[in-house]
C-alpha cells in the first residue's frame, strides 16, 4: 500500500508524444462512433514511439479517451503484444506453437537463447535484443517463423536467422 | 409482465415472463448454486455453478442469464448437473488455498458452503498452487489474491453499486486478477462492499482480519449510530476483558431498510466504543480543581443535590439542560420530561442540524407527504436540493444509485458544489451557495437568472407526478415554506428534509426545544403532553441552547446538564462562562465539554443500549444492545437515577410496572448492561412486563400514547420493521412562532470520514481520513 | 515474404488474385475487381442475401454457419446504427489463410464489407486484424486510402446516394479476441472478454447496433459469388457445403503452403497429392484438420471430404482450415502439452472451467512430460478436459478440451510410456518447455 503511484495526467492541450502521433491521436478518436474504440490502436502507437506504454502514456490516453487510469490498465494487461516497461531496439519473437514446433521452432528458440545470451522475456546488456517465445503468429505454412518486431522472417533455419540477426545489428549499427 | 409456466424438476412454477431461470426457481425453493450472479448487479455467466438442463438446448445453460420461456422444461438436480457443479468446485479449489482454518471466512465463506452441499471430498489435483502474497490496499482493505475466485462482484458492486469504479481486472488466463484503482492501493469511498460482498475471504478488512473465528461472535442487529440515514447494521459481539466487544459491522442479512448497504462509518467506525480514552467511572470535581473518580451513588447524590438546590433556589430558569442527537428516543423524551416535570424548565435543547420545525411546520395537516427513506428506491423522479448524500447521506445516495440502475429512476440535482450524485443527474445545475432561496423562488414562478438549465429542471419537475423532493440544511426559514409549497402544487409529491445525525429527527420529535413539546407542539398550547400532565408542564417557553451559555456567563444559569453533546467544542464555550454554573456532562469521552463540568457520567452508546432511533426519513427503528461496557451507564438510567434521587416519583416519569412491584434492575446484576440484555430477551419474546424504570419500552408506551405520529404498530416493529413517523399528518401540530423564530440550525458539515465528535474518538475513520486526503492531495498536486 | 504455392488441383476463387498486383487498386479493377459491388447498389439488400443464400457459403471462421442466413438475420429497421465487422483476427495455430488475403488482395476485403454492408443496411465496417498482421494493416490502409480517393468508399459511393465508410485496425495479441463478441469487445476498447448470448450480434452488436460479423475469407468470397453466380460458386463445392476453401497446410508435409480445394476435397489426396506427401518419406501418424482447437485424426481416419459434415462426422471439425500434419517424429504428449500452453495462455480467464481447467491440464502435461508423471493422471488429464467441455463461457473452453480428449483418447499408449520416468521415446527433452515459467508470468 503506498500513496505514490498517482501519475499527473498532462493539462490540457499538452502531450508527452510526438506531434505527428499526437495528430494520429487526434484523428483516431473521431473515427468510431465512440472514443474509447481507440484504445487499443493507440496504446500500440503509443509502445511504438516510447518503446513501452509508460505511465505518463497510460494517463494521457485514458485523458484523451475520458477513462479512468484503471479503465486504460484493464485492458492494457490483456493484450499480450503490450508491455509496462522498456524492452530491447529489437523484440525477437520467435512462434513456437504447434505447426512451427513440428519445423524447429523450439529449436530455433533454444538457438536464439544461445546465440542472444538471454532467455525469454529477457534484454541484451547492450539494450539490442529482446527475446520472447510467443504463440501462433498466423506464418504456420511458412514455419517455423519468427518476428522481429512487427517484421515476419518465415523458413527460418538456424543458420538463416543468425544472417537475420546479423541484419538488424548492422541495421542499428547505421 | 404476463406470467409464463415451465416446468422444473417437475415441477410446474410460474413466474413472469422476463424472470431469471435462477429467480424463478429461487422462489419455489429450488436453489440453484452460483458465485458470480448476485441480485441487483449485472450478470456474468462466469462461474458455471448454476448449469442447467434445458430440454432442446444441446449444451447446459446457466440459469442466471436465461430468462424463463413458456413451456421450458428444466432440470436442475441430474447426475449430469451434479457432476458438473462438482468438477467446477474442482477446478476452483484447483488454486484456492485451503487455508480456511486461518481465514477470514472460514464458517462463513460460500465456496466452504457449497463444496460441502456439491463438492467432492477428495482432490485429484496435485500441482502447486499459484501463490501470491496478501497485499493491504487501504487503512481497511485487505487483498489475499490466491482466495480470489473471480466472481466479480466486488467490481461490479463498486461500479455499479457505489459508482466508484476502484476495482478492476487485469490480466488474463490463470493471470486474471482483480486490482485497486491506484496500482497498490485503492482511492475510494472505503465503504467496504467489496469485502461485504466477496463470497470467500479474498478481500478482508482490517477491523476484522485474523481477530475472530465467526462462531465465537454473538450477532445483533441494531442501528448505526452516525448519520441520519440510520442503517441498520449487524454487530458481532464478543466477550472481552470488560464487557463485550464490537469486532465486526455489517448487514449480511440484507435486513432493514438498508439492505445490504453500509458506508464506511456503519462498517468500521464502531471502534470508538472500544477506544482507551473512553472514561468508565464518575468523576467529580474536588475543592482543588481536579476530578476524582467516585462510586455511581455518590455522584449521583452530588448531582442530585445540586440539581435539586438550582431548582429550589433559582427555579427552573436557573436550570438548562442540553439534549444529543445520538441517544434514543426514550432517552430523549425522558430528559425533555424530566426537564420539565422535574427541573421545572424549557431550557431545553440540542445541536440543530436542520430545521425540522420549519418543515414540520409548512407540512402540518398534510397526510403522507414525508417520505420514507425507501421511497428513494422506488420513486420515479426525485429532486435533490443542496447537500451532498455521497458524503453526507451515503444510504440515500446508494439508493438512489440503484433507483436509477435498476428502475431508471430521474434524478433532479441542484447543488452550489459538483457533488458526485451529478453522475446519476440529468440535468445537474449548479448554484451558487447563497441562492438557494432564490432558486426555490425560482421554481415557484419568480423570475431569477438561473439560466436554461434551471429552467429545464423547473419545467420537468412541474411535469413530474409522483416527485420526491429531498433538501439539505442549505434550505432555511422562508425557503423550507417556499420549497413544501412548490411539492404541494404538484401532484402526490413527498418530502425529505435531511439532518445530519442518527436520532437528530427523533431529538426534534422528541420536544428537545425550549419552545416545543413532543411532537412539535407548544408549549404555551393545548397538547396531548399538556392534556396529560397541566401544571407540571411549565408554560414559559425556555432558553435556546446559546441564550444558556449567555445566561451562564451573566451568572443566571446554576445548573448546566449536558446529555451526550460537546456544545463547549463546537459553540467555542469559554470556561469562564460556566465558571459559576454547576455543569453536568454525560459523556463517552473527556470532551471540551466534558472538561468544564463539575461531574462527569461516563455513558453507554448508542450500540450498548435498547430503545428506539428516527433516521431523518422519520423511519423509525429498534436499537438493540449488542456491546457492553463495565463502568458505563445508559443516559436513560442515569436520567431515572438523578431524579430518583432528587426526591421525584419514578413512577410518574417511566409508567413502569402498571401495578406490578419492580426491582429497580438490581435483581438482575449490577451492570445496566445486565438489565438491559434481560429487557432484549423479554422483547425477544414478545413480552413487555415493564418491571423496571431503566425499561427504555415503558417510555415507549407514553410515547406511542402522546407524541402525534407516533402511534405505529409495536409488533410490527418488534418484528424487525421499520415504522415511518410522520407527526405533521397528526393535525397537532401548532407551531405558532413566526418566521423570526432562530431556527439555531448548525450544520455538522461532517463528510463520509468524520462524524462530529464521536468521529474524532474512532481511530480507524481518522487513519481512513488522513489516508483519503493524502491521495486527493496527490491527484490535486 | 511467404511464398505462394500452386497446385493443379486448386480452384482458385479467393486466392485467383494472389501473385497479381492487386494490392494496386488499378489492377485490382483489371481484374473484375469492383465489379459486385456495383452489381449489389444496383439490385439491393434483398437479392444480396438471397446470392448469398443461394451460395452455400458457410462462415470460413471455423463454426460454419450459413453467412446468408446470419446477413438475413439482421433486423430491417433497427434506431441505432448497423454494422459489419470483418474478423482478420486469425489466430488458430495452423491458420495463416487470412494473412495472404490482407497481403495480396485487400480489396477483395474492401469490396465485400460494402456488399454486406449493403445487404444489412449498415454504414461503416471495420476490418479488425490480428495484432501481428502489423505489416498488412499498412497493406489494408493503403487499400482503403485508394478505395476512397476513388469514391467507391465514402459519400455517395460508386455515385449511388449509398454512404459507406471502412476503418481498419489491430488487435494486440489476444486469441480469444476472434470470438465474435470478444472481438466486439475489443473493437469498443474492451478487454476482450465474450459477451453473453443472446442477444447474439445480428441484434445487439457493435455499439448496441446490429452487426454482422464474418470472417475475412468469408467477405473476400461475396464479390467472387456475385460474379460468378452463386450457383456456380455452391457447385465448386460438396452439399450444402458451397464453394471453395483456402487450405492451410503446415507440420510434416512435403510443400507447406496455402492451397485453395473445392469444399469436400478429400484430405488424403490433399496431404497425399497437393502438399506431396509427407516429408522424407517418412510415415504420416495423425492430421490435425481444422487448426488446434479440432480434435486429431488417425492416419486411418484421413479418408474423408474436407467439408463441415463429413470432418464432423468423422469426429473432428472442419475449423479454419488449418490442416496440421504430423509424422511418426512427433511424441503426441508433447504436441498434446504444446496445444494446451497455447489455450492456457490465451484463455480470457473470465470463466472458471477455461481459467481453472487450461491452467490445470497445462500444469500436469507440463509434469507429465517431463518425466513426473503417474498412471491416474491420463484419465485424470482426460476427466479434466470432458468437465470442461460444453461448460465454458464461450468455445475456447470447447477449443482445449476437444482437441485434449482426442489426444488422451487415440494415443493413450504414447501416454502411458511416459510413465514411471521413462524418457521421451521420441527424444524430446522436458526443457524444451520453455513457455510454462514464463507465461506465469504475472504482476
């Protein structure tokens, strides 16, 4: 029990996300008949800009949406794709569900623990990587898959995902 | 609606249509099990324990989001059923710690109940069980996650029913789980339904968390002793040290006219009567300024003596006594006697809250007008004018809530501030705190600039049959006339006007007023009291409660005796004003009051004694004696007492015994306590011998006999009802002073976490105060 | 990019597109694309349903109800708004079908929400896709964005007085989230957590209006049916049965990939000829049909027409199409410990039999697996799973519990070599359970 948790919701007209996404915001809402349908849209943008859905986030969108704080982390710790805290540039998602374990993908996970030095739910000391195990990702034809953030890399074998990986560290390295 | 039959288990039952499967079967005695749904909130469908067979439904249904249909064919008690509500008690004791040796709701929770009716003895789960430690969300509410069985209906209850939406789920899967509006930590009204309503001991509070095993409480319904609202509530007694103890409040039973409602003062604010200060021996003032504790009868003997030499000396004037809002009826009604009969004076009062005169006054000669506190439930359209029930009336507000929820009832506001009962409101119009008057005015036709909402209000409400208009103490003088005079010209409207403790009404029905008699009648009149007992009566109309303290200052009060009020506290008394007046206090507490007087009492409360309370509605009910305290006494015996000794003829001021020799409560032990737990066993069983004068029932009967409205049906009350009083349809009362007369009204200004004095003396409120306010600062900062 | 597969066997209807261009709205035209739709604005709510009827065409979702008939079911006059909601929230392990629509032929999505949405009388549609079709969100905005610049989205639309706008958007990871209430739920910014029925959504749906929900195989078919009549369309297909299906084949087969068969297509022939076989030769041990929630066939059993009916009466379901192929590589209780993890994991937790019973069954599988196991607990695995099914909130209870009793039902053996501490015959190591600690995960 602590009385330190209340995060100050931003007076009106100020915003702690970019103008551009502020816009998006702005946008969104007159979309659905009614507001709070954005919710979910604009806590996805909202973890793409700041790199998790941060509490200052959390009490912005619940203000733009005219619900509670509660109401946004309700549904915030539903969905699974959303997170609280801060996670690597890169979020390894590798599918280990049935038709991509039948392909590897168990494999290719214990590979990427190795490879990545972490294990699931887990960042790179350096802040590139994170890796998680997840569920289907809807690639089942094309297994075993894995996601790099929200980029599909399908037929992956262990050798092609380190060129994978390779490719995103140079990518960051630019 | 048209009545539909179907026939269950066999049975033909007939309801009507749109009736729930669950309601249905309920109320021909076939009880179907459920968690999640709960009567009055909305429904789930989430803990499957009340599958049914449907015929020509492929898969069971739950019978509490099925409506009945015409010639449903139901079955409720198959192998197939039981099986299924077994596995589902499987599966959630699957991760419910069997911890109910140790908790809360052991012998009272009802996942133990119905695993005993439906579940299976044996367990075929072996894995570990997902824990999480217990975690304190407020001064008073305790989260044990694992217990959780995520019935949501402490969620529901705080949003729907308190419309405070504290509680929400987070999480998913086995993950699920039921959490506090501010992370680890709950901002809310801490009413305390959540854990009220929570079937197994997931929430606990901390009153009661780990003191007790339910068996080892006796259970006694009786009123709440704060505001004027007057819930009943249900106190767990046990015995103790020295008396009984209060560990637990609540109203599980859903009787009274509260139901199951209680705010946070009804649940947790009990602990004053448990509190270390509370004083348990006479104390009188010795020549060196400093109080000794003495035996009851030599205190009384002082008090008797001095009371009687004021008398006799400087006549009744030279007397003032100063009644409670928190004692009962009786004991009211007894000290005005007294006053009266035995001082010889009308310097009689109590701390006003509002004016009940006024309204009493404008509302004389109308029959049914007054409303009951449950016709806030039911009315169709209801105007709240001024205060703030969320704070001040939580029951009204909570009925309110549910008149609008369940009946959709139209709430009417106008308030000067943004009272959260604006959520309910359509349309809410703020006024400025001064108008009010000027608003009454402006719905009786005057042009004001109140703008277009008003004049929405004042429209809609000329076109509302059956309004119930309810007003706070912002409503004064000429605007209480003004205010009944608009409801009389509209068609079977009522009236509430709200004071602001638990007996303040019955203070006021009771004659606590120089100028009045029981029943609003003068006392320079023809009245029923005045028919009964002539000369006794003195005719003069008495001092207000600031007229004695100015008296006392010019030496012209020689006596003062304070009957459970603090008016030193809250007039801001100076003891140089009754440095020359003989001041009497019966008190709980060393109030400021308390502190000047030259004897102290130390008193019972409200839950330590019997008798009879009027909320502000004018409902009124029993008080039952639930706790107990060595070295206390009741004001109603003290009363007997003091002028037993002063030489007056008991029998006269308690009609006790008709006949029969009584025992003066000795026979029965020492305590009042005693005496009064063998007065509870006679009303018990329907049996009133009156054999004593510390019977709070013989005074009852002289109430019933001459104070106008209070002639209601006895049995029915003894039967646990509430009886609505209502003294302006009686036709006697002839409040004759103009509308000059001060109507000395004080307003507590008390919110959901104090109450006036007593407040100050319960520590679990006060840490609730200081945690509420810490978090309004911290979302205002 | 996943890659396209062809077979001379398909009948491509829905998939006819895929490969072509016709993200590109040019060429979508080119190829008749917008061309229903005008036909519908032209002949109206009546006869729309009454193709749509004609057509056979059941919900490609994986309950199969008769999207005439649920259209049919929208009241004519309603006070609040109606609405059409497409469900591209394809989450069913062994289900990508959807993937290739958004990716290679989102106007097809486009054109068919209007046609409901003229057959329903409704004025706005919203595409939802799942959380990780990111990628094709962009795809699908593209497409509404040319959609409207070409007034066939908007006022007036194809310069009729008909209005009709789309909004597209993703969830954020929730399987249960495809359950047509839950995916209400979560469209109105809800947890998704289904809604109790009735009132079902063709009454009060969407903002309390009525709304008709399809799954977007479903809608990418209707302008394929007004174009090529609806009889046409049903006889591609077996009774009642109408059409074609996209056919997701994953697991052991030798070409994986997305292949559109007439309904009734018979599964053998399919795994046998089409995906050619299983691979390396190796001998094929059971077909899961219809994505993860349809209960396991026998090599034996793989005899059949790929329809709702005949998959039912063979004891499973059609489903989404998730044809999932295993061979004799595969230790069936770890694919039974992996199917139940993923429910587990995606269980709402609203109900007590889903909650409780997934978290139970995924706990003594995880156990079990690993070596822990004791001969009571295959039928307790097995009593679990039947008091579970037909007792949920809502299907997904149904979804892990059918697919569990199969697999205790039809490889009990396998089960009971795990016993007394054996290890896994098929080499499977306990560690690579990597998901039970994790997904415990909670705050």
């Amino acid at each position: 029990m602590s009385l330190t948790n209340i995060v100050e919701s931003p007076k009106p007209g100020e915003t702690i996300f970019s103008p551009e996404l502020a816009a998006r915001f702005d946008k969104l809402v007159t979309l659905y008949p009614r507001r709070r349908s954005a919710l979910i849209p604009m806590l996805l943008y909202a973890q793409d800009e700041i790199g998790y859905v941060s509490d200052a986030a959390i009490a912005e969108i619940g203000q733009r949406l005219d619900i509670t704080v509660l109401d946004v982390r309700n549904v915030l710790t539903y969905y699974s794709m959303l997170r609280t805290k801060p996670i690597g540039k890169y979020n390894v998602q590798v599918c280990t569900n049935i038709s991509c374990m039948l392909r590897g993908g168990k494999e290719l996970f214990h590979h990427c623990e190795k490879r990545l030095g972490i294990g699931h739910k887990q960042t790179t000391p350096d802040g590139m990587f994170s890796l998680e195990e997840v569920e289907c990702i809807g690639a089942c034809s094309w297994a075993p898959a894995v996601q790099v953030n929200y980029d599909f890399h399908d037929e992956l074998t262990p050798e092609s995902l380190d060129e994978v990986l390779q490719q995103y560290r140079s990518k960051a390295g630019q | 609606m048209a009545d539909v039959t179907l026939t269950v288990d066999g049975k033909t039952i007939t309801a009507p249509a749109g009736t729930l499967l669950i309601e249905a079967c309920r109320k021909v005695g076939i009880e179907i099990p459920a968690f999640c749904y709960y009567p009055g909130l909305s429904l789930q469908a989430a803990c499957r324990m009340c599958l049914v067979r449907i015929e020509k439904i492929p898969k069971l249904q739950t019978a509490c989001t099925t409506p009945i249909a015409e010639g449903m064919i139901v079955a409720t008690e198959t192998d197939e059923i039981k099986q299924a509500r077994k596995a589902m008690l499987e599966l959630v004791l699957a991760n419910h710690p069997l911890d109910c040796p140790v908790c809360d709701a052991g012998g009272e929770c009802e996942l133990q109940d119905m695993t005993f009716k439906y579940g299976a003895g044996g367990s075929q789960f072996v894995e570990i069980k997902n824990h999480r430690d217990e975690q304190q969300w407020s001064p008073v509410v305790f989260f044990d996650r694992p217990r959780c069985i995520l019935c949501y209906r402490c969620v529901r209850v705080c949003n729907e029913g308190m419309d405070v939406a504290a509680l929400g789920i987070q999480q998913r899967n086995a993950g699920s789980v039921i959490a506090p509006n501010d992370q680890t930590s709950l901002d809310c009204e801490q009413c305390g339904m959540c854990i009220d309503i929570c079937p197994v001991g997931a929430l606990t509070s901390d009153t009661y968390r780990y003191k007790t095993r339910p068996w080892e409480m006796t259970h006694v319904g009786t009123i709440c002793t704060h505001c004027g609202d007057g819930c009943k509530t249900t106190l767990g007694v046990r015995r103790s040290d020295d008396g009984m103890q209060i560990v637990r409040g609540d109203n599980r039973d859903k009787s009274g006219l509260n139901g199951e409602f209680l705010c946070v003062k009804g649940r947790y604010a009990f602990d004053f009567a448990n509190n270390t200060e509370r004083l348990t021996q006479p104390l009188v003032r010795q020549p060196n300024g400093e109080f000794a504790p003495v035996s009851w009868e030599d205190a009384i003997q002082v008090v008797a003596q001095k009371f009687r030499a004021a008398r006799d000396e400087r006549g009744g004037s030279g007397i003032g006594v100063i009644g409670s809002t928190r004692i009962t009826n009786e004991e009211a009604y007894l000290l005005q006697k007294t006053a009266r009969s035995a001082f010889g004076t009308n310097n009689i009062d109590h701390h006003r809250t509002t004016d009940y005169v006024r309204f009493t006054r404008a509302l004389a000669g109308q029959d049914h007008r007054m409303a009951g506190i449950s016709d806030s439930i039911s009315a169709p359209a209801i105007f709240v004018l001024g205060n703030d029930p969320t704070e001040q009336h939580p029951l009204l507000a909570w009925n309110l809530r549910t008149n609008v929820r369940h009946n959709s009832a139209r709430v009417y506001l106008a308030n000067h501030r943004e009272i959260k009962l604006r959520h309910q409101a359509k349309p809410f119009v703020q006024i400025s705190g001064n108008s009010y008057g000027k608003f009454v005015n402006f719905l009786g036709g005057a042009s004001e600039p109140f703008g277009e909402d008003a004049a929405a209000i004042r429209d809609a409400l000329r076109n509302e049959p059956n309004l119930l208009i309810i007003f706070g103490s912002e409503l004064r003088g000429d605007a209480i006339d003004a205010m009944v005079k608009f409801g009389l010209s509209l068609p079977d409207a009522k009236f509430a006007c709200l004071g602001d403790y638990v007996n303040s009404r019955g203070a006021a029905d009771m004659g606590l007023y120089p100028d009045l008699l029981p029943g609003y009648q003068p006392v320079d009149g023809e009245s029923t009291v005045r028919t009964e007992y002539g000369s006794r009566f003195p005719r003069q109309a008495g001092l207000d409660m600031g007229q004695m303290f100015e008296a006392a200052s010019r030496n012209e009060l020689a006596a003062l005796y304070v009957v459970g009020d603090d008016p030193v506290e809250r007039l801001g008394v100076s003891a140089q004003a009754l440095r020359n007046t003989f001041v009497v206090v019966q008190d709980m507490f060393m109030t400021a009051t308390a502190k000047l007087a030259d004897v102290i009492l130390p008193t019972a409360n409200l839950y330590e004694k019997s008798g009879t309370v009027t909320n502000t509605f004018g409902d009124l009910q029993q008080v039952k004696k639930a706790a107990d305290r060595a070295g206390v006494r009741s004001d109603l015996e003290l009363i007997v007492r003091i002028a037993d000794t002063m030489g007056e003829d008991v029998r006269t001021l308690v009609p006790f015994g008709k006949g029969v020799r009584a025992d003066m409560g000795q026979s029965r032990g020492a305590q009042s306590g005693e005496a009064d737990r063998h007065g509870i066993w006679l009303a018990a069983h329907d049996l009133e011998p009156k054999l004593s004068p510390f019977d709070p029932n013989a005074i009852l009967d002289e109430i019933q006999r001459l104070v106008p409205g209070y002639d209601f049906d006895r049995i029915d009350l003894l039967a646990g009802n509430s009886q609505h009083v209502e003294p302006d349809g009686s036709g006697l009362v002839q409040i004759s002073q103009t509308a000059s007369r001060p109507d000395g009204v004080i307003p507590s200004g008390d919110t959901l976490f104090t109450s006036g004095t007593l407040g100050r003396y319960s520590e679990k409120l006060n840490e609730v105060e200081v945690f509420q306010a810490k978090k309004s600062m911290a979302t205002a900062g | 990019m996943p890659r396209l597969v062809s077979h001379p066997e398909e009948v491509k209807v829905v998939s006819r597109r895929f490969g072509q261009g016709a993200t590109d709205i040019e060429r979508y035209i080119e190829l008749d694309g917008y061309k229903a739709v005008r036909q519908a604005l032209e002949q109206g709510p009546d006869w729309i349903i009454a193709q749509m009827k004609a057509s056979n065409l059941r919900g490609r979702g994986g309950a199969g109800f008769p999207t005439g008939m649920k259209w049919s079911f929208v009241p004519k006059q309603s006070e609040k708004p109606k609405y059409v909601l497409v469900n591209g929230d394809e989450s069913e392990p062994g289900t990508c079908k959807d993937h290739l629509i958004f990716l290679h032929d989102p106007h097809s999505v486009i054109e068919g929400t209007i046609i409901a949405g003229l057959a329903i009388g409704a004025k706005l549609g919203f595409i939802y896709l799942r959380g990780e079709y990111r990628y094709l969100l962009k795809i699908m905005e593209k497409a509404i964005a040319d959609a409207y610049a070409k007034g066939f989205l908007g006022k007036g639309i194809f310069g009729s007085n008909f209005d009709f706008d789309i909004v597209s958007q993703t969830g954020a990871g929730a399987y249960e989230v495809g359950e047509e209430s839950a995916l209400m739920e979560s469209l109105e910014g809800k947890r998704g957590i289904p809604r109790i029925k009735p009132p079902f959504p063709a009454v009060v749906g969407l903002y309390g209006g009525p709304t008709v929900i399809n799954n977007a195989e479903t809608i990418a078919s209707v302008s394929h049916i007004l174009n090529m009549g609806p009889e046409a369309y049903a006889n591609l297909g077996s009774p009642r049965n109408g059409g074609t299906r996209l056919f997701c084949i994953s697991g052991h087969a030798e070409r994986n990939g997305v292949y559109e068969l007439p309904m009734g297509y018979n599964l053998k022939k399919m795994i046998y000829e089409v995906a050619g076989g299983i691979r390396g030769g190796r001998q094929l041990k059971a077909v899961v049909p219809g994505g993860s929630s349809t209960p396991v066939l026998l090599a034996s059993e793989i005899d059949i027409g790929m329809d709702f009916d005949q998959v039912g009466k063979a004891g499973s379901m059609l489903g989404s199409g998730g044809v999932v192929v295993l061979d004799d590589t595969v230790c069936m209780v770890e694919f039974a410990l992996r199917t139940i993890q993923f429910y587990q994991h995606e269980s709402c937790g609203w109900c007590i039999p889903c909650r409780e019973g997934t978290d139970w069954l995924k706990k003594t599988l995880t156990r079990f697996h690993a070596g822990g196991g004791e001969a009571k607990d295959i039928d307790n695995i097995r009593y679990l799973a039947e008091n579970m099914l037909g007792r949920t909130f809502c299907p997904l209870g149904d979804a892990a519990a059918m697919p569990t009793i199969a697999f205790v039902k039809k490889f009990r053996q396998e089960f009971e070599d795990h016993l007394n501490g054996k290890p896994c015959a098929y080499g499977r190591s306990p560690e690579s359970q990597t998901l039970a600690p994790a997904l415990v995960e909670v705050s």
